[in-house]
C-alpha cells in the first residue's frame, strides 16, 4: 500500500492525525515485523510479499509459461539476467494496488534475493544469482599472475560453514559497488561465483567463489602495457578488501541471524601446499581439495607460521602485502 493511502486510512478509522504519531506507529509494527516499511511503499502482509518476490525470481514450469516470455525467463536460467520486460509483465497486476516497484526491486536487492548492475541512470540490469545452475569451473582453476595479489580467503573457521545467503547478499552488494566505482562491465554470475570486471586503464578481473567453509577472492590484473603497475594493484586490492570488510560489517548489523559473524582473513598455507605426502582422503601430494586447505590466519605485525609441517625456513606469500597496508606484513 502507499503510504499516503495508508495515512488517509489511519486518519479516518483510527483517527490518528499526527504525522509524528503516524510514523511512530508504522516504525513500531515494522520494528515488531507485522509489516514491511520501505520508501513509500508499506506491506501489511508478509506473505504477500514472499508470494510477489516468489513470482519474479522463481522460473516456472517450460508448459506453464506463455510462450510470447519464454525467452525472458530462459535468460533468467541461463544468464541470471531479470529483464525489465519480465518485471512489468509481474508488476502489472499489482498497478492497481498501489505498488511502487522500484521500492519493491530496492527491497529484493537489500535482501540479497537480486543484484542491481547501473552503471548510469539510464542503463539498469537486475541479476539472480539464486537461480543460476552453471558452475564456475573454469574460473577456480583460474590463478592470479605472480604480480597479482595472492588469493584471499574469508575463513569460517568458527561455524565450519559459510552462513546460508551470505554470499548471495555480497554479491548483490558487490554488483552494486562495481557499478558505483565506474565499471561498465556487467558480471558473469553463476552457481556459487562471480567474476566482475573493474578498473577503466588498468582492468582487474575480480572473481569471488564460494564454497563450503570459505569464500575465496582473488584479483588478475589486464593491462594493454605489459609494463604491471604494483601500486595500482595494491590499492584495487586494498579497496576491494576495505569494502567486502565493510559490508560484512553492515550485514551482521542489519541481520539479526548474522550478529555473530565470524570470519578471519586469510591465506592457503604455502606450507602444506608444497607439502610431498599423499593426501588421505584424496591420494593427492599437496592436496588442495575444499575440505584439506589449510589456512593461515594473517595477523597484523606476526609472521606466516605453519603448525602442521615443520619448515627450516619461513616461506613468502607473494603479493599478501597488496591486500593490506604497510602495517601487515608476514
């Protein structure tokens, strides 16, 4: 419902003149969770709400689906492009009930369901990274150059797993952001991964994956001049870690069920990477399987140190220092 239209009601059946009163009100039943306030839009019913996002994000069956939109929601399957095509063709039947959909779309996109990509006003796609089927194989066999940043990994070390719908909020937010620091580029999305393009003259391929207990970022710098610039690197690298610490932030405020996030930067172990005996469970020397990655911990002014194997000598990471500030080092 509008919020005008509700003032109106709230005027006339519950006599409430007050704006001040009114707003009070309308923030005491959203803080209680009976409706859903947001911009000028107010929902009295919850399941309302899941029913219409229902509707715009759930592919229907191939026989139940007018042939005339088919190809909009074969998009949505297979690219996780929502057309705006498909978002009137829904909306349409909530005009008459006063439905603002932009308010609707911010909505979904605050609650992770979708990802908005505007890299100007006039140019907006909407993504669904929930209903993407395709697995990003060919970007984890991708590795950063040697003058790359090292792979970064947020490490669910105290839970065991990666909370469910954290990575699709991250990726709705980081789709937002790229978008925000001048990239024209949309994302590839699909299954548990995304791969961003940012940066105008020196172009940095930002790929995220997820996986059961960790999400793995890394950067792979483009450059027409083969000369890599290293201080540009390091601050994309810096900026990107400095937003996703951001956000990780803002959700665990904003989410009741995220208040105790948990998380530790780290690195793979470049110790039990070069590690020869043969994996138990995998029979694979230096296994690097999801399940048997060891992770160090990086800890502001304290060396890389391995408590698995037994090293004569302290190994580097190459290009950790890109991530963070001169104050962390290994």
């Amino acid at each position: 419902m509008n919020l005008e239209q509700l003032q109106t009601y709230a005027k006339k059946e519950c006599f409430i003149e007050d704006e001040e009163q009114f707003h009070a009100m309308l923030n005491y039943y959203h803080d209680l969770g009976m409706i859903v306030k947001h911009r000028s839009t107010v929902i009295l019913k919850a399941q309302w709400l899941i029913d219409l996002f229902k509707k715009l994000i759930t592919i229907p069956p191939f026989d139940k689906v007018d042939p005339l939109h088919s190809k909009y929601w074969q998009e949505v399957e297979t690219s996780g492009v929502l057309s705006m095509e498909l978002v009137d063709l829904v909306f349409s039947r909530f005009i008459q009930q006063g439905i603002i959909k932009e308010d609707i779309l911010d909505m979904m996109e605050r609650f992770g369901l979708i990802a908005k990509f505007s890299p100007s006003p006039t140019d907006v796609k909407y993504f669904v990274p929930a209903q993407l089927k395709s697995s990003p194989e060919h970007l984890c066999k991708m590795e950063p150059s040697p003058t790359d940043p090292c792979p970064l990994y947020l490490h669910f070390a105290v839970d065991g797993f990666v909370p469910h719908g954290l990575f699709s909020r991250l990726v709705s937010r980081s789709t937002s952001w790229c978008s925000d620091i001048g990239s024209t580029q949309p994302p590839n999305l699909y299954r548990n991964g995304v791969w961003f393009v940012i940066g105008r003259q020196i172009i940095h391929h930002m790929i995220m994956i997820c996986k059961k207990r960790f999400i793995k970022i890394f950067l792979k710098q483009i450059s027409q001049d083969e000369a890599v610039s290293v201080s540009t690197s390091a601050e994309v690298a810096q900026s990107v870690r400095l937003f996703v610490e951001g956000t990780l932030q803002d959700l665990s405020q904003e989410l009741p069920y995220l208040s105790g996030l948990q998380y530790k930067f780290c690195v793979a172990c470049p110790y039990c990477l070069q590690e020869r005996h043969e994996c138990a469970n995998h029979s694979q020397p230096s296994c690097a399987h999801e399940d048997c990655l060891h992770f160090l911990e990086i800890k502001e002014g304290e060396r890389l140190i391995c408590m698995k194997n037994v090293c004569d000598k302290l190994l580097p990471v190459c290009g950790l220092e890109k991530w963070f500030s001169q104050t962390k080092s290994q």
